[in-house]
C-alpha cells in the first residue's frame, strides 16, 4: 500500500468517526428515550448456576425486547417485535397493539430503567425467571395530543426461553409487588 492510499484510507476512516459522532450529537444515533436500562443479578438464580456469557446474552436479548416493546406500542406496528416475544406474552403485546389501533392512541414507553434479579435458571439452560422492578415515564397520545404523562413502577415476573439464536420473552406478567 503506497503512502497515497493509506492517508486516503486513514482520512475515510476518521471522516466516517466524525460523522457518526456529529450524528450522534444531533440525537441520530440511538434513541434515548426508549433504549432501556438494565441491571441484572443472577448470584441468587438456582438451581443452576447462570454462566458468564449466558448472563450477558440474556441482558442483551431482555434490552433487546424492552426495546422492541417500546416501538410496537409507539408505532401500533406488531411487526417490530422482531421475534423477542412468543407464546402468551406475543398474543398479550399484539392484542394490546389492536385495542390501541382500535381507540386511535398509542404508548410510549420513555426512559426504562429495570432492576431484574435472576430467580430460578432450570437445570436443563431451557427456562429463566427473572423478576424485573422497572421505572419508565408512561404517555399516551392521540395523534399529537398527549392525554397521558405519568411516571411508572412495575414489576413484572418474566420467563425467558432460549429460541434459535437469542433469548425471548414466553411469559411477561405484571404483579403487584415481589
């Protein structure tokens, strides 16, 4: 590689870095208010001890559906659970998707922090039960009106399964306290 291309590869890589950090200041890059917070604990899981990799896969996947959570409720769009939610909690999420699109409104899901404590990890890998203490700022609009605004504490008691190439959501069942 001759001095020539290497400046010019050199002054296309810091372009590049310059771009996505002029975007990222200009709010372009992730979306703050619906990319969530998430703490785990899995010392107390049991009766299988939760592996390294496997605590930060399910961190990442349980992001991952917080998230895709957020923009169904927001666009009425069931498509955008991109696979994170099967079983009960996908039928719960797309029938409240129906009555949202039904009344004219849609939820927004801002500013998610979750405090999830791993409870019980079977044996077989196949099964985790997390329980989740989330805070978010809930707002419901009606085209551009905002007819609902209030902070938020829920807790949820949530049951992942691992599916073909990530950890998704079977169960998401709100409780009254833990």
């Amino acid at each position: 590689m001759t001095m020539v291309q290497t400046s010019r590869r050199l002054a296309a890589v810091v372009t590049t870095a310059l771009i996505f950090s002029v975007a990222a200041a200009l709010g372009f890059a992730a979306d703050t208010d619906t990319a969530p917070k998430v703490t785990i604990d899995v010392s107390k899981a049991g009766p299988r001890t939760v592996e390294a990799m496997t605590e930060h896969s399910i961190l990442r996947d349980y992001i991952f559906a917080w998230e895709n959570l957020a923009h169904t409720l927001e666009a009425n769009a069931p498509d955008l659970l991109n696979g994170s939610f099967t079983g009960a909690s996908e039928t719960q999420l797309i029938e409240s998707v129906t009555n949202q699109r039904r009344s004219g409104v849609s939820a927004r899901y801002l500013n998610q922090s979750h405090k999830v404590d791993a409870v019980f990890y079977a044996p077989e890998g196949d099964l985790i039960e997390l329980h989740d203490t989330v805070q978010f700022n809930l707002m419901i609009v009606d085209g551009n009106n905002k007819i609902f605004d209030q902070p938020v504490e829920a807790h949820y008691v949530v049951l992942l399964t691992p599916g073909a190439d990530r950890w998704v959501v079977r169960q998401l069942q709100e409780v009254e306290h833990f």
